[in-house]
C-alpha cells in the first residue's frame, strides 16, 4: 500500500492553514515554527494565540508551561544536563484534560532555556507572561541573569511566587532585585525566608492578591505602604500598638482604601478587642449570629460572630478567626 502524501500546508489558503493551527497541540506548533524561516513567519502572523497561557518555572528541571483554555491542554518542556534527563515526550491524558510533558537535554539548560522562552513568547505575541514560579536558591549563580533576561523580554507577570528549598540560604539580595526590576500585576507570593529584618524593597502595588508567609520583616511603615485588594502576612511579628494604629488609619481613610481582606496571626478576638481595640468604637457580635461574607477568590463564607468596626465612610469591617489565622473583611 502506499504511504499517504504528505499535506503542503503552506500552499493552503490562509483560513484553511488557520483552522489546521487550531487543531495542532501547542508542542506542534512550536516544532511547526521551527522548521524554516518561513514556517516561522506563518506562524508568528497567526491570530488566535491569546487563549494560551504561558507560565515558567525556574528551578530544577527548568519549565516552560503553555497552557490552553480551561486548562485542557498543557505543554510543559522541561529542560536540564545530565545523564538522568533524557529527551522523551509523555503524554498525561484525563476526562477533561491533555498533558503533554516534553523532556530535553541541555548541556546549558539555562541558556537553552532562555532561547525557548525567547521563541514561545515571540511566537505567541506574548509581551506579558501570566505565572512565573521562581527558586531563589537553586540557580544562585544565574540568578542575576535570569531576572535580567525576564527585564528585558516580558513587560511584566500577572501571578508571581518566590521560593527557596533551604530556609538558612540568605536569598535576600536577589529578592531585591527581583522586586526592583519585575513589574507584577495581579497576584505576588513569597515564601521566601527574608534574614534582614530591614530588609527594605518595593513591594507590589494595585494587587489583588498579595500573599507572604514569613512577613516578619514586614513593620508598620512597610504595612502601610501596602495596596492590595487580599493581604495574607502569616508569622507576622506586629505589636499591639502597630496593629491600634494601622486600624485607626483605616477607618480615617489615610491607608489600604483598596482593601477587601487581611489576613494575619493573632492570639484570640477577646485579646484583640481588649489589647487593640480598647480605644476604637466597636461591637462584639454574638457567636449564635451566623453571617455570610466574601472571603479570598471572591468565595463565600458563613462565620459566626466577630468584632465589627466602621470605617469614616461608612464601611463595615468585620474580625473573625479561622483556626489559628485571623481575618479583617471589609462589607461594602
């Protein structure tokens, strides 16, 4: 029998090369487009490529994600030297998702990597990237050329999460500089072990997410600069004093005006209502009085009780634990 004759897709018209685009996995895509400078430009003029997410993960294997809609379709190269990665492609496939793992061997993954990241995001028009996951102590040598290489080729990150295998590696510097040179749009988590409890940076602004488990660097100037629609500072280390002030700024309006929940870690409401609030107007509500508020993510929650107070505008701000977390949400 005779073998099928290959399909010429570059003598198709434009809206029949466009429909085959659409069919393609993102891995074939990226090999279409990488065959010649030709297959090169008819991909880069393709429109439909806004519906993919493109994620990267710097740490060991590196990672470049290429997410479809609703999470269907995931291509995740992964990158690294030695024996142990061997280039393969390993498809994962599930009810309602495809996940195709592509592994490859690099004796310069971090160079490597970059040119790819290079390519997908030249590819897919992609000035902005919309999740960077960031290891801070496994490439400490690069660390400097990575956050460089992100300068310079994307615009900015819509969700951004920093961390570090070993608490006692001081990554202070390089978080820094992350901060100084990363504009990061919509949501930013550290689990970062900061050392320098001046460890002074510009924290992102206009968030609506902001999360920080170690924020014991974190001190009532530094919260006051924050503006962030939901704050989480787990292990904080504020004072009865710091937290009387900040709530007394909120409620004349000089701090957090975007606030919609903080999160924080507090003894009990009766210390908070004895020790912070023992000068600011509030109520104590019954624990029989059952409400229902919209927490983080914008779900919904029924909470018994807690400590109300009311901002100059007229804006509720209801206290209530979680375990050992403490919640402040603003009812509009």
């Amino acid at each position: 029998m005779d073998l099928p004759k290959p399909l010429p897709i570059l003598r198709l018209p434009f809206l029949a090369i466009e429909e085959i685009f659409k069919a393609m996995h993102p891995t074939e895509i990226i090999n279409f487009s990488m065959i010649s400078k030709r297959t090169r430009f008819v991909t880069k003029n393709k429109t439909f490529y806004s519906k993919y997410d493109i994620r990267l993960h710097i740490n060991k294997p590196l990672g470049i994600a290429i997410q479809g809609t609703n999470n269907l379709v995931v291509c995740l190269y992964l990158m690294a030297s030695g024996e142990q990665m061997k280039e393969k492609i390993a498809d994962m496939i599930g009810s309602d998702y495809i996940i195709r793992r592509v592994f490859k061997y690099s004796k310069d993954p971090i160079e490597d990597w970059k040119q790819l990241c290079k390519h997908v995001l030249e590819i897919f028009k992609r000035e902005a990237i919309d999740v960077l996951s960031m290891q801070m102590d496994t490439f400490v040598d690069q660390n400097i050329s990575i956050i460089d290489f992100l300068k310079t080729n994307v615009k900015s990150v819509n969700k951004c999460s920093v961390r570090q295998s070993e608490e006692e590696n001081d990554v202070d510097e390089h978080a820094a500089y992350l901060l100084d040179n990363l504009k990061v749009n919509i949501e930013f988590n550290s689990y970062l072990h900061i050392k320098n409890a001046n460890f002074y940076r510009k924290i992102p602004k206009d968030l609506k997410e902001l999360y920080i488990r170690n924020s014991q660097w974190i001190r009532y100037e530094r919260l006051l600069e924050i503006d962030c629609e939901h704050v989480s500072l787990e292990n904080n280390q504020f004072t009865n004093t710091g937290w009387n002030m900040f709530i007394k700024k909120w409620i004349a309006m000089e701090t957090h005006l975007n606030l919609k929940c903080l999160k924080f870690d507090f003894k009990s409401l009766e210390d908070l209502t004895v020790f912070v609030l023992h000068d600011i107007p509030h109520e104590v509500v019954e624990e029989r009085v059952k409400r229902t508020l919209i927490t983080d993510r914008d779900k919904t929650e029924e909470i018994s009780g807690g400590v109300d107070i009311r901002r100059i505008d007229g804006k509720t701000a209801t206290f209530f634990a979680e375990y050992d977390i403490f919640s402040m949400m603003i009812v509009h």
